[in-house]
C-alpha cells in the first residue's frame, strides 16, 4: 500500500496547482460560473491538449496517459481546491470509468480518444426522484423494435448533463419470453430527438446538475454482461474520485480559516490565539489528515486492489464529505460577517462542501453501505 505520493506524483500536483492558479484564479471562477456554459471551455481545451489531464486513468490504447486513479485523484484535489468549474467529474471520471467497466469495446474506441482530447463531453444519468442510484434502471424504460431501441424516462442530477454530447443511461430492459427486467447501458445522443434538457438550480453555482427526460429518444444498446455490476464498480470508482474534490475544497478551507485567524485581531489579540477557535482549527487538521490517508488507501486499491475497493470507496464516502462540511461551516464563521458576503469566496466552500455532501448519497446511505460492508 502507498499513502505517500512519490516524486512524479508529487510534481503532478505541483503542475496542475500552477496551472489552476495561474488559469482558475477567483475572479475567473466566478465568471465562468456565471456563464452560458458553466464553465470556462479554454480552461477545459486546456486541461486535456497542454497537460493531459482528462486521459489520465485512461489506457494509452484509447490516446490516454495510462496513469491511474491515484494520479487522478491528484487533479480532482487541485480542481476541488480551485473550485474550478468544469466536467471533470461528469466526463472524465463517471462516464470515462463507465466506457471501462462495460464490455463494449466499439463504444470505447469511438468516444474516449475524442473524450481524452477534451473534444467530446459525456455524461451519466442514472438518478431518478431522489437522486439515489438504482441498479435497476428506475423507471427509465428501453423499448426495442427490430435492431432499433428508444428511451422513456426521467433522469435527475445528472452532472455535466447540460452540456453533455452524449449521454450514458441505464435504464430497464424488458425481460426476454416474459421474465423479469433486467438493467442494461443504452448510448444517447444527447442532441436527438425525445431528449430534453433542464438546468436544475442547485445550492453550489460552481458546479451544474440537469434532469434529462427521454420521450421516445433513439439509443444505442451498450454491450455488458452485468450492468448492475458495472454501475456498483463506477459508484465505487466516483466515491474516491468526489472524496479527493472534498479533501482538496477542505485543505483550502482550513488555509483560509488559518490565515485569517492569524491577522484578525478582537479585543486586542488575534482570534487565533483563543481556545476555542485554536482547538476548532485543530480539529479541522485532523478530519484532513485522516481523510487524506483514507482516500489515499481508497485511491490505490482503485489501481492495485480491486477487491479491497468496494470498502476502502465507502469508508472515504462516509468520513469525508461530513469532514469537508465542517471545515466549511467554521470558515464561514471564522471570518464573521466577511464571510458571509458574495465577495468572499468561503460562502463558495461551502455551498460545495454540503452539495458534495449529498450528490451521490447522504450521509446515512454512505454509514448503511460502509456497515454492510462490514458485514455489521
């Protein structure tokens, strides 16, 4: 097991913090939030042609780096520390690990060069109502006519979903002489008919969620031979990559809480030097440092230890997100009324940290999932 980056790694994140700071500064962050897309496109030409980001846990085979999700989880660090907005999440992880977990190597070798040359954006609609995961397909149907299949259903919380070029979508499958349905991945383009697209408003304006309703909407079947498993891997696979996002959005928020509480000063002497704000700030190091070691272990059985993943994926789930809404509830309070502006970036933080909180889960979905892992 390696908990500790090696020197490549580390220059990696050396890198991407650069560019990121040089590229994603505040004020670009808040413009590219504000805009049509969502998202700043040259910054994402950028990320995939100059530093080859989008390809990283992506097989030489399809134009990708052949790294890993180690290294991966690297970027979404930095990414999660500038708050960048972007589809990383959407197209380079769930719906790059989705290409991978299925079976069907046409489909792979169609979108993921053009996905890893930041050409294409994909993204994955597998929520429906409560946003929760269902193995089954939901009530998204696919109907098949001759060689031809079409979708009915509503899809929700989909990320990158607005701005996505083709959508992956599992939904359910009727059942061959009668039996039961069964799940099955279906590619949709996302400009087709029968496809409709809706900008959810969320609490976190840096980063845009879609319900997608299918009326009808041509599709293309997507070969797997256990598509409930597929999806279990990919769900596994998102939880590391969300929980690097949340220990970077924390590692930022601590800084910031940090600095402040060194210059501030109230009744003579600077906040920092009060217990109460001392001990909070310690308590806030130590929630980044195991959650750092816990997502490192997590990061490497997604490379190394596959067996060990599934539970390594939700003990970084079920400690993280919790710990990043912390750090982000006590900066915001640390700054007092500053840090209750528009203009200060800890209300950005923190709108992060609770929309991460629950976008694949709640907290108590990802306690119930570690305890039965567990086997408790």
């Amino acid at each position: 097991m390696q908990l500790v980056l090696d020197p490549e790694q580390q220059e990696l994140r050396s890198a991407v913090r650069k560019f990121l700071a040089d590229q994603a500064p505040s004020a670009r962050v808040r413009a590219a939030m504000e805009s049509a897309d969502g998202f700043d496109r040259e910054l994402w030409r950028r990320m995939a042609t100059e530093l080859g980001l989008l390809g990283l846990a992506v097989g030489e085979q399809y134009d990708g780096a052949g790294a890993g999700h180690v290294e991966r989880a690297i970027v979404q660090e930095e990414l999660g520390r500038a708050l960048a907005p972007s589809p990383f999440l959407g197209s380079a992880v769930l719906a790059t690990d989705t290409l991978l977990a299925l079976d069907d190597e046409a489909a792979r070798a169609d979108l993921l060069p053009r996905m890893v040359a930041g050409e294409l954006i994909a993204a994955v609609a597998v929520a429906e109502g409560s946003g929760a995961w269902d193995r089954t397909g939901g009530a998204t149907t696919a109907s098949r006519s001759g060689d031809s299949w079409a979708l009915d259903g509503t899809k929700t919380a989909v990320v990158a979903g607005d701005v996505a070029d083709v959508l992956l979508v599992l939904a359910s499958t009727p059942g061959q002489d009668g039996g039961s349905s069964s799940p099955g991945w279906f590619r949709v383009d996302a400009s087709a008919s029968g496809v409709t697209r809706t900008t959810l408003t969320t609490l976190d304006p840096t980063r845009r969620l879609a319900k997608i309703a299918f009326a009808g909407a041509p599709a293309t079947a997507l070969t797997s031979s256990d598509a409930a498993a597929a999806l279990d891997l990919v769900a596994d696979l998102a939880a590391v990559a969300l929980a690097a996002e949340q220990i970077g959005g924390l590692e930022r928020s601590l800084e910031m809480a940090t600095d402040y509480a060194k210059v501030r000063v109230q009744f003579g002497r600077q906040i920092g030097s009060y217990q109460a704000v001392k001990h909070g700030l310690a308590d806030i190091y130590s929630d980044w440092e195991q959650g750092l070691s816990a997502l490192r272990y997590a990061s490497w059985a997604a490379d190394h230890a596959r067996d060990e993943l599934p539970l390594a994926a939700a003990l970084v789930a079920t400690y993280v997100g919790p710990a990043y809404f912390r750090a982000g509830t006590l900066n915001v309070q640390y700054h007092g009324g500053i840090g209750y502006t528009w203009e200060h970036d800890a209300h950005l933080y923190y709108k992060r940290a609770k929309s991460t909180e629950l976008l694949f889960g709640s907290p108590a979905q990802h306690r119930a999932r570690l305890a039965d892992r567990l086997g408790v």
